[in-house]
C-alpha cells in the first residue's frame, strides 16, 4: 500500500509555501467542522434557549389530499386504505390522485377505490410531480392540504398529529417525520442512510423550535392552501420550495415528530446515489432560482436555509483542498498524523463499499460509507446542474 509521504506531490502545491497550504487546510476544516458540526450545534442549542414554541390545539378545518403517482397500481388502493384509516378522516374532504402519464393501471384502481372522496386526474404525458402538483392544487376544495407519496405507510394518529399545530395561526406548514424500519436484512448502505436521516432529523428538530426548518418531508406535510403558490414545471424539490414560499409570506415551517410515516432505508449506495444525486442537482437549482432567499429582507430564515442547503454543496471541494493540503504538508509531524487519519477514515469507507458488494452487513463502516458516497454524489450533481440537466420525471430509487 502506498504511504502517505510517498504520494507524489501537486503540482499546484509545489509553488505554495507552507504557511499558504497551513491556512488552505485549516480554512477547510473549518468550513467542513461548521457544515457538519458546527451549524448542528450552533442551531441545537438556539432552539432549546430560545425556543418559539406552537400554540398546539384542535383544528377542524376540511383537508384536501394531494398524491402524485406514476406506475403504482400495486400499492395505490393500500395507500388510499391508508389515509382513510387515520384518525382524522372525517376531516379529510378529498383525495386528489394524479397519474403522471402512468404506463400501468394506476388511474384505473384508484377511480375503481369504492370512496367517492377519492377523485382521480389521469395525465397521458409524463411531465414530473411539480406540473402535476400544479394542476391538483387548482382543483383542491380544503382549508389545509396533506401531501402525501404512494410508497409510506402513515400512523394512524399521523393527520390528527399535523393539524393541531395549524391551532397557532403563525404555523403555515407542518412536516412530518419520516421513520426508517430496520430489518434484518439491512446492507451496509443502510445502515449509513439510516444514522444520516437520524442526523438530518435532529437538525431539522432544532430548526423547528427555534423557528422554521427550510422544507418539508416530501412524504407528509400539510400546507395552509391559501400559500400555495405555483411552481416551475421543472422544479427539482418541490418539498422545499413550497415551504420556502409560505416563510417568505411571514409564516413558519415546523417539524411534528408525533407525525410518522414508514419507509425501509435504500438498501444500495448506487440506489441511494440516484435520489440524493436528484436532492442535490435540486440545491443547485435553489441557489440559481432563487437567489432572493439569501437576503434576510426576503427571508427571515436566510442563515439556516443557506447553512442547511447550501453549504453542503461545497463540502467536496474542501474535502479535496484540505486533502490536498494535507499531502503536500506531510513531511511535518502534526500533518503526518492528520493524513494518517484521513486515510483511516477513506480505507474505513472503502472497507464499507467492500461490505455492501458482498451483501454483508456492518454499522461500523456504515457511516464513512455514506459520508463518501454523498460527498460523490455531489460533485456528480454539480456536473449535472452545470449541464443543465435537470429532470422533473422522478427516477424509482427502490
């Protein structure tokens, strides 16, 4: 194996003296430790010594469903047995079921669902959930709308749970949580997406007590209907820029735990890969669409939004500069140590890829896994956004 000071030098590094990479390195592990630790902390210990706390209480109002689907015929009636099992359902006025140019019977088992709640829009061109989207909120009659994917399974409790917060009339949307289940059969990729949502779902919590949290879980969030505002046909992450719109009308996005719904983790890096390359490719499109949200005049959550959703964009270029500085300063006591670390912790990564292509299972190396795996997948949605090639026709991730 090749040692840490026998890694040719860079080219670029050659003509830098010591003190230029020294601060190169530091500068980037500085902006790494605030991505990664120091915002979560930072906005943790906001929201628990200045909370904004819900004025929680029974809301009555009438509640329109809105679901996108495309080629879920197999699951789309348990999905509709779902919602209409919860607690609330007499709330709920209708079901509004879009099929995006379906090429299966998707349209034909939810319209043969015996509930005249449920009405179903069948598109015959697949155009993308936001255009879809689009057309089923004209079409909606209820005070409040739940959004809804066909694949999770919802709590019964899970309606009832969003809509006391709707009691605070400065709550315009509230995000459910999205619960992984573990299984025996859990990969190694699994196991890494499983300690990452664990991670985004703590920051997401403290954002929500302090104030607004920058987006929804797609799978379940309700929506005040009067802040609707339509969106670009071609928008990437529909879950955040329509909660994004309400805060900017003056109103909050807050996070109810006690909402749940179920999904089963990725269980490969490369199915991982394709939804968070989308996730990604969609922050890229928020900065260059919506560059407004970074003036506190426009947004009242500029500092969270851009700490949160932005930042992390440039995670894999500061892994590359402090890694490349790191190498060219090996030759010093202190930054042989660090190299010797991070080659620890890219074998540890390595070792994890090892393991999911076997099929084996290891919560050791899950995370390093998942860390390398995203910050890849970052740069191969920055290729994309700098492409142009953004598609609002989701990809199945499992």
């Amino acid at each position: 194996m090749t040692s840490a000071k026998s890694l040719p030098p860079c080219p670029i590094c050659i003509s830098m003296p010591d003190s230029v990479l020294a601060c190169l390195f530091w500068l980037s592990i500085a902006g790494l430790a605030y991505i990664y630790a120091g915002y979560p902390i930072l906005i943790w210990q906001l929201g628990r010594r200045r909370p904004k706390p819900v004025n929680i209480g029974d809301w009555k109002g009438s509640v329109s469903v809105v679901l996108v689907a495309y080629n879920e015929a197999g699951r789309i009636a348990k999905k509709l047995e779902n919602l209409l099992a919860s607690t609330s359902a007499s709330q709920i006025l209708e079901i509004l079921v879009g099929s995006d140019g379906s090429s299966d019977a998707t349209a034909v088992a939810a319209r043969t669902f015996p509930d005249p709640r449920v009405r179903v829009l069948d598109f015959t061109e697949r155009r993308g959930k936001p255009a879809v989207l689009n057309d089923l909120m004209a079409e909606c009659r209820g005070e409040a709308i739940l959004f809804v994917d066909a694949r999770q399974d919802l709590a019964p409790t899970a309606l009832a749970n969003l809509l006391q917060n709707l009691h605070d009339p400065g709550v315009g949307v509230v995000s459910g949580e999205l619960v992984f289940l573990k299984s025996q059969q859990a990969s190694t990729a699994a196991e890494g997406v499983g300690l990452y949502w664990t991670y985004e779902k703590w920051i997401r919590s403290s954002e929500s007590r302090f104030h607004s949290a920058p987006g929804a879980t797609g799978a379940i969030y309700v929506l005040r209907r009067e802040l609707f505002r339509p969106i670009p046909a071609d928008t990437l992450l529909d879950d955040v820029v329509i909660p994004m719109q309400a805060i900017e009308q003056g109103y909050r996005c807050i996070l109810e735990r006690d909402a749940e719904a179920y999904d089963h983790p990725s269980t490969s890096t490369g199915r991982e890969s394709i939804r968070k390359r989308r996730t990604i490719a969609g922050c890229f499109q928020l900065l260059v669409r919506h560059p407004r949200w970074l003036r506190p005049s426009r947004n009242p959550i500029c500092w969270q939004y851009a700490s949160h959703k932005l930042a992390r964009l440039f995670s894999p270029l500061l892994l590359s500069a402090a890694f490349t500085a790191n190498v060219a300063l090996a030759s010093l006591p202190l930054y042989s140590v660090i190299l010797s670390i991070q080659f620890a912790f890219y074998v540890s990564a390595a070792v994890g890829w090892t393991y999911q292509h076997l099929g084996r299972r290891s919560t050791l190396f899950g995370p390093s896994l998942m860390f390398v795996s995203l910050n890849t997948t970052t740069l191969l949605a920055l290729w994309d956004a700098l492409r142009g090639r953004y598609r609002p026709a989701w990809q199945k991730s499992a």
